[in-house]
C-alpha cells in the first residue's frame, strides 16, 4: 500500500478541516496516510537558563514519515512549509505544499486547486524541484550547543537589534574579514526573497549553486552582500563582550556567546518541493512582489492652443 503524509498548521481552521477531508479520501483511494502539524519542524528558542533546546537534524521526523513515503502534502503557510522541510528532507520526501495562509511564496497551489493537483500526484504527472539547505551548528569550546536545519536564512544579531557589533567571519580558506553591522544574514537562493532581500540582498535564482552574506546596517560603506559558491563553508566568531541572538528561518533561535562560533555550510539534504508545471521562477516573483511588471504609460504631451 502506497504510504503518503500530511502535515498542516493546527493555528488554522481552514488548513485543520482540509487535513481531515483530505485524509479521508486518500484512505478511501487505498493509501496509507500519516498525519502531523507543522509543530514538530518548530525548533523554539533557547534562553540563558536552558541554552541547550535542540534535536539532533535526523531525529525530527514524525512517526511513519520514512524513505518509503511517497510524497507529502502541507496545508499552511510558508512558515508551515518551512518547518516541515525540517521534519521530512533527511529521508528526501518530496512535499506538495498548498497556500492557506497569506503570501504563500513558497507554496506550489492553492486549497481550491487540490482535487485536480490530486490527481495529478496520483499520476505521477509532476516534476520534483530540489533546494539547497543549510547545516547550521552553534559550538561551544568544541561542543555541539545546538543544530538545525535552515532553508530560508541564518540570522545573527545583538539583543537590542539597533546595538552596532563586529563579526569575523571566514569563508572557505579565504582570509577571514570583519565586518561591523546590527546583524548579519547568510541565505540560501530561496532565503534571497526573504529577509535578505529586504536587507538589500540580491535575488538569486534557485538553480545557482551559491549562497549570499548579507549585512544588517553596516556601519561602512564598503561592506554590501556578498554571493559566494555553496561549496565553502563559512565559520563566523562573534568579535563583540555581548551575547547575541541566532535565529533560523525565523523560527527557532540560539544565544552565542563571545567565545562561541557559528559553522554553517550546505547540508547534503535538499529540499524537494513538487511542482504540477514546469518550475518558472519569473512568474512567481512578479505574482507575488511585482518584480519585471510593464511600466504604465505616461499620457502624452498635449500642445497649447
């Protein structure tokens, strides 16, 4: 019996009820159907008294979600799709996510839509888009402190965010350069759209084997993003007395102290997002942002009698 999972935000009536209905009917189709919230991809945020708050990357899948799992089905958000890639993209699960929150970036269709993208999965009749994901590790005097998987971005800044700090960071074997800003952002091509973007980063097709640092407010002006290849890691030492915060896909976050350092490099898991059309890149950025929209025509000069 073919195995399939469902994930979905239990915050959202619309994603709780679509869940239900949806499992009913791929039962009654003959499939062996799993089901789970987004929760469990939600990794929470450690704190002075218990700075330890992790689980390891490969233990964050929900029970019966395997390498025998066909495909899965998330009803949310992008948050919910992020917290989700966390839960299934060690076993290489690819995941159909459907729009029932707002600005739906990374979601592939719509709740109306689903019967027909059912069929579609049921056919076979879809391509598997693969994105690059991040390994992020905190280690303390050679330790392990805290790990987790990262799609969008990686962000470190001091508590408050508008305090100006120093960050060494090395790339690779570059020599390791300095830079002084209210926080910095490592991002992935599917981060490049998100926080980054708004800090002035570049957008970054999904097929470029890069990534990209980004600056929060340098406080210089030579210091502006920065894409380098995904191949090198990047090793970052916080050159500040002040503790600092570091959040992931902005869901889950670690405080690095002084003397700790942040290791980041890609993650040999992909993120595997079904697609029911050919992927077109373009097309979502103009939907959703407005980026490449004509200019509206500006009326022509008329001559005075």
């Amino acid at each position: 019996m073919p195995k399939v999972g469902i994930i979905y935000n239990d915050l959202k009536p619309v994603a709780c009820r679509v869940a239900v209905e949806l499992e009913e009917k791929l039962s009654a189709s003959g499939w062996d159907v799993y089901m789970t919230t987004g929760i469990g991809g939600i990794l929470g945020y450690s704190r002075p008294d218990s700075p330890i708050c992790h689980t390891p990357i490969d233990k964050l899948a929900p029970p019966g979600f395997d390498e025998q799992m066909s495909f899965a089905i998330v009803l949310g958000g992008d948050g919910t799709v992020l917290a989700a890639f966390r839960q299934i993209a060690p076993f290489g699960i690819p995941l159909l996510a459907v729009n029932t929150g707002h600005m739906g970036f990374l979601t592939e269709t719509y709740v109306n839509e689903l019967p027909y993208a059912l069929e579609q999965l049921k056919e076979g009749k879809y391509e598997v888009e693969e994105r690059t994901m991040l390994s992020v590790q905190v280690m303390r005097k050679d330790n392990l402190w805290w790990e987790a998987l990262c799609l969008n971005e990686m962000v470190l800044h001091r508590e408050p965010l508008t305090c100006m700090c120093h960050f060494e960071i090395e790339i690779g074997r570059h020599a390791a350069v300095d830079i002084a800003a209210d926080g910095i952002i490592i991002s992935t091509p599917t981060g490049s759209t998100a926080y980054s973007l708004s800090a002035g980063g570049p957008v970054v097709t999904p097929g470029v084997p890069v990534l990209q640092l980004v600056p929060i407010c340098p406080h210089s002006l030579a210091s502006r993003a920065l894409v380098f290849a995904d191949s090198e890691p990047i090793t970052i030492f916080p050159a500040t007395p002040n503790q600092m915060v570091m959040v992931v896909d902005g869901n889950a976050g670690c405080y690095v102290l002084p003397d700790d350092k942040v290791q980041m490099m890609r993650s040999q898991y992909s993120a595997r997002f079904i697609r029911l059309q050919p992927p077109e890149f373009f097309r979502i950025l103009r939907e959703k942002l407005g980026w490449g929209l004509p200019h509206i025509a500006k009326p022509t000069s008329v001559e005075l009698p």
